[in-house]
C-alpha cells in the first residue's frame, strides 16, 4: 500500500520516511554487514523499485542516504538517484563480527549475544558502542529537523541496526530499545508527532508483502 502523498501536516503526518535497504547475500544469509560494501541481490534490485512505486507522488524536502553501495542502489533504484550521501547513516559497526552471523557469534563467545545487549569486543578492530550510535543518531537529527520545523518532510535511506537505533533515539528512548523494532529488508517505517509528541506512525512495511 501506497504512503500517503496527501502534503497536508495532521497530528499523524509522517514526517520522516525510514528505508531499509534491499536484500544483499550477506543479508539474506544473516551475516553482519556494516562497512563491507555488498551489492543488492537481484530480488533486493526488484523490491528496491517497489519501495519506489510505494512513495511515488510524495514531496521531501530532503533526501539522504548512507554512502554504502546497498543504500545508495536502493535510492537510485527507488527513484532518489539525487539523494544526499550522510557519514552519519552508516550501519553500526561490528568490529570483529563483520560477515558473520549470530549464530557464529554465540558459539564463539560460548553464551548469549546481541548487539544491543552486548555490543562488540574491543581489539584491533573494536566496533561501535550503543553511545557512539546515539551520537550519530543524534547529530543526525539535529542536521534533518530544520526541515520537519519547516513544514517538510524526509526521507532517509539506511540500515537496519542503525534505524533501529535511530527510531529508539526519535522517541526519546535508548539506543538498546531498538532491538524492541524488528526491521526486515526493503521496509517503510515512518516517524512523526500526535499532540507534539514523537511517536512511530508505521513500522516495517513491506511494498508487495
């Protein structure tokens, strides 16, 4: 279904439009992808133009998107091939655990994990931590809600981790309360107001699902 493209600006009015990505291998086989540079997969090329069927006819005021290869294609394909690149929207950085799944993960701690909980080992490549995220998380805000301020709206292309934590941060929450947010590849989320509180007004919509 379609986001509205009314440009009236209601209680409800999304306001900030979150994109994930589309599917990559390295996604579809759950392994952890922050700044390896993976192409789409050809079924994340397809739902990538979905996302672009879904917010045709929809004005914003600004367009941003993470550097990476998947985020930018994602743009492009989605009819954002102008959208500007922001250091600030790179996934969080996994250190060590780059390219390999949770699973991977578990057995070689010997227990339970998950990024939120208990970020990543430090070492020669250390990784981010949950306050590094709120930092970008924030400074990113800050750079985009000049444009909210003016009655417009944004769109944001990016990954699922740091939307997760971005989300969180938007409605005054901890980075680690993003993991509250499952967030598929190739969804719509929406972030907004109702009585001049920030709230979530849709989460992990997929075009075609």
């Amino acid at each position: 279904m379609p986001i509205t493209s009314e440009t009236g600006h209601g209680p409800n009015d999304p306001r900030v439009v979150l994109v994930r990505h589309g599917e990559t291998e390295w996604s579809r086989t759950g392994r952890h992808t922050a700044l390896s540079d993976i192409p789409l997969s050809q079924a994340g090329e397809y739902k990538a133009g979905l996302v672009g069927d879904a917010l045709a006819g929809i004005d914003f005021g600004l367009v941003l998107t993470s550097p990476l290869l998947r985020a930018r294609e994602t743009a492009r394909l989605a009819g954002f091939p102008d959208a500007i690149p922001d250091e600030n929207l790179v996934e969080w950085d996994y250190g060590a655990y780059e390219g390999i799944t949770s699973k991977e993960i578990r057995e070689r701690r010997g227990g339970p994990w998950t990024i939120w909980t208990d970020g990543v080992p430090a070492g020669a490549t250390p990784g981010e931590s949950a306050a590094d995220i709120a930092r970008r998380a924030e400074a990113l805000r800050d750079r985009f809600q000049p444009t909210l301020d003016a009655g417009e709206k944004v769109l944001l292309f990016s990954h699922g981790h740091f939307l997760r934590a971005l989300a969180a941060v938007w409605l005054g929450l901890e980075v680690e309360d993003g993991r509250l947010l499952a967030l598929d590849t190739a969804a719509i989320s929406t972030l907004g107001y109702e009585h001049g509180r920030r709230v979530i007004t849709g989460w992990n919509r997929v075009p075609g699902r």
